[in-house]
C-alpha cells in the first residue's frame, strides 16, 4: 500500500512535494479532535465566527505571492495569472462571511397568540470537504468557509497535485485563532478517504471533482443518512448570437476555452455561432489561440502553461487526432509552440472546426485547451445543441439582446446560465449543476442550506 503523495510539478517533472498519509490511527485521531473541540465552536455567536474567519483570510491573502509560486509549481499555472486565485478566495469567503449572520439567521413564523414558533438552523456536525487540484483555493472555500460560519468543524483532503494548499489554510486557521481539532487538513489515499467518509462523526461530503470520483463518494456513503455535495464535471457550451458584439465574445471565449490551460470544470469546451457571424468570430479565435505564449509558467511573458501531467495532456491530443480523422479541421499548428509533443505535459491550444456531436471532443470532457466550433443557423438549433450533452453546469450566450438571452436560457439545461461571459462563480449566486455535473449547492444564501440542518421550535406558553 502507498504510504506517501508525491506532488510531479508539470513544469519541469520533478518532485515537488512529499508527504505521508494518513493511517487509519491519524483519521480515528483527527475525528476524535474535532468531536471534542465541537461543542465550544458551535457555542461561540456568529460574530465571533465571522471575525476569526476573516482574519484567516487576511492571513490568506498576506501571503498571495508565496501561494502564487507554489500553485505555479505544483499544477502548472502561471505564477502571475496564479495570483489571481487568491482574489477570488478572497471575494468569495468575504462575501459568504458576511452574509452569515443573515443566512444563518432564525426563520420567523407568522404571529400565532400563545406561541412562539421558529426554525433554527443547526451545524450538521463534521464536514468532510474534498478539494481538486485546478482551483485549490476558490473550490475549498466554497465549503469550507461557510461549513466553519455555521458551526460545523471541517476536514479538508486536497488533491495529493496541491497538498501545500490544505497546509496554507490550516496555518492561516491556526494564526486566526480557529481552536484545534476545528479545521484540519490530512492527506489521505482513496482508501483513507473512503474510511473517513464511513465514520459515523461525519454529517456531510463536499466534493469537487470527476464524475468517477461522484460515484465513489456515493457509493463510499451507501448506506448513511447524510447529505452530500457533488461539483462535478461539465462540457459547457457558449453561444454566439447574430447580434453579438464580436470582438467582446472573442476575447472572452478565448479566456474561457484557454486560461488555466483550458483545466477549468465550468471553461467553455463547444461554441455555437450563428452563421450570419460565422466567419468573424472563428477567425478571430483562431487568431488569439495562435498568439497564445505556451512555454515556462514562471515567465511574465507566457500565457499558457503546462496542464497538470503529461498524461492529462495526450488524452486532449488523443480526443483530437481522434476528431481530425474523423474530418474535423486543426486551425493552429502544433509545431508552431515547441515544446508541444507526446509525452509532454506542455500542449499547445487547438480550434477545430467541421465538428460534429459524433466525436468526443464535443461530448466527452476534455479538460484542456482544445475547443470545437460548430455554424448554427437557428437559436433552436443552437438550444438543442447546447442541450445534447450529458453535463449542465454553466452554459453562455454572447447578445445584444437581454430579452432573448432570458427566454434561451430558461430552455437550457444547465445550473448557471451567463450572457456576454462566461467561467465566473459570482459568491452572490447560487453554483449547482444538473445531469451529471452534480447535486447540491454553494455559495449565496442558500449554500447554506446543506451544511444546516432545520430543527423547528413549537413553543405554547402558558401565561
């Protein structure tokens, strides 16, 4: 049995990081921790909460550009885009922090004389949250922040790509004032992470991952009455309207299909264009993915970086040979980016053009910087289109017209629905997904919801 993560940075293919896991002794140990320390935590008042975690997050963001470099090498992504994730950490658990007391609040009833009767949400206990290693960051604090607020203690597993980041949070809980046993980090094999799961002090799983992985947390949890969350993968589609401002959507398609090297649950990986703008538009995606700069994610200067291993990225290359043979049409040249070969974890972008739903580059997600592009002639052909998938998280329209962007996205199957942009999670808005892009849901008030439980009081009194 492995007994050690060993963290492969993708920018040179050395060991980055090392760290033993978690026997079965450590997890019976951390579960006792945070049993005990349960009680005081859940006693304290929500503003008490609401201070310490802000303070953990000041001590977050304190530290972007040792955060940044680290991210760089241990997944890839330049280290000067890299700093960006800690903005939006900061966005979101400031926004979830300070809509607690709200959130969390005592739901009242109508006047009823000679009762009092309210609802009160209630900590459902130990939260098991298990994060990926594409956003480290802003996916863990999805959960994390507003599993704390609520009263609940929390165990954070973080892909064995990015374990440096569960350490970041728990140092920055420690300095913040977060009692021991409240929040704590263990790395963990899928074994020790399935045991974790089966442990009856465990009231609820967050995670975000593959759809593979959704099933194994479902079927690690067979059997137990609590409640999960499941973000999961996605196929998100864009649609590019006859009025659409074209060189807006070109741009932020670009950024969508492109940034993070395309390793983004909600990036766009299909785009539909109305054939009046056909021609514009490709072109000028066509343009901004050759202009893209692949190579050292270290450099100032380079826009792409590695995807995480080598072998994430000839599974792109194999969805696109796989394509071209099958009549699609390669518009960027690998031979182009240099470093771009089999083998490599460095893979140039691709735009394929003459694509249809019979290849999997358009229903099987790719997860890296490849998209396709299909002429539409109709926004009926375009909804069904964008529907014909088995994924629904996010899916976008580029238009002029916000009338029509409500009546097409009340029709499309997804769980957010963006006009003139796309691969943002705004913390005000609810983030769920439909068909097998997950259950449950996070951020905004109702993110709340899952990690609370409802317990009514029915109250008569007697003078």
């Amino acid at each position: 049995m492995v007994d050690k993560l060993q963290c492969i940075s993708p920018v040179d293919g050395s060991v980055f990081v090392e760290r033993p896991l978690a026997d079965d002794q450590e997890i019976a140990a951390a579960i006792t921790r945070a049993e005990e320390a349960a009680p005081a935590w859940r006693a304290l008042t929500i503003l008490d909460r609401q201070a310490i975690l802000s303070s953990a997050t000041e001590f977050l963001e304190s530290e972007t550009d040792e955060i940044a470099s680290e991210l760089t090498w241990q997944m890839g992504r330049p280290t000067h885009q890299a700093r960006g994730e800690l903005h939006g950490f900061g966005e979101r658990a400031r926004h979830m922090t300070y809509i607690a007391s709200e959130a969390l609040a005592d739901i009242e009833t109508d006047y009823l004389p000679g009762f009092n009767r309210f609802i009160r949400r209630e900590p459902v206990g130990l939260v098991f949250v298990v994060a990926p290693w594409n956003y480290p960051y802003l996916t863990a604090v999805n959960a994390v922040w507003p599993a704390l607020l609520a009263g609940n203690t929390v165990i954070l597993k973080h892909s064995h790509q990015t374990p440096l980041c569960a350490e970041r949070f728990a140092s920055a809980m420690a300095r913040a004032g977060v009692p021991d046993g409240v929040f704590q980090p263990l790395h963990l094999s899928h074994e020790g992470t399935a045991a974790l799961m089966q442990h009856d002090e465990v009231g609820f799983v967050a995670f975000t991952g593959s759809v593979a992985g959704g099933l194994a947390v479902q079927k690690a949890l067979n059997g137990r009455f609590i409640g999960m969350g499941l973000e999961l993968g996605g196929k998100d589609p864009a649609y590019v309207r006859h009025d659409a401002d074209i060189e807006h959507a070109v741009e932020n398609l670009s950024s969508g299909a492109f940034f993070n090297a395309g390793q983004s649950c909600c990036g766009i990986e299909r785009i539909y264009v109305h054939e009046n703008v056909y021609e514009d538009f490709t072109a000028g995606l066509i343009l901004s993915a050759r202009n893209l700069e692949l190579g050292d994610p270290r450099r100032e200067s380079t826009t792409l970086g590695p995807m995480v291993r080598p072998a994430a990225a000839d599974f792109v290359r194999g969805q696109i040979v796989e394509a071209v043979r099958a009549g699609a049409r390669p518009m960027v040249d690998p031979k182009t980016f240099r470093t771009d070969r089999q083998g490599s974890a460095y893979k140039s972008p691709q735009v394929l053009v003459n694509v249809t739903h019979e290849m999997r580059v358009m229903t099987e997600e790719s997860f890296g910087p490849v998209v396709g592009i299909m002429k539409v002639r109709s926004d009926e052909e375009a909804i069904a289109l964008m529907n014909d998938s088995d994924y629904g998280l996010t899916a976008a329209i580029w238009t002029g017209d916000q009338e029509a962007a409500i009546s097409i996205g009340e029709r499309v199957e997804t769980g957010t629905w963006f006009m003139n942009r796309c691969d943002y999670l705004d913390p005000e808005l609810a983030w769920s997904g439909v068909k097998n892009s997950g259950r449950g849901c996070s951020l905004s008030a109702v993110g709340y919801e899952q990690l609370t439980r409802p317990k009514s009081f029915h109250l008569r009194l007697t003078t």
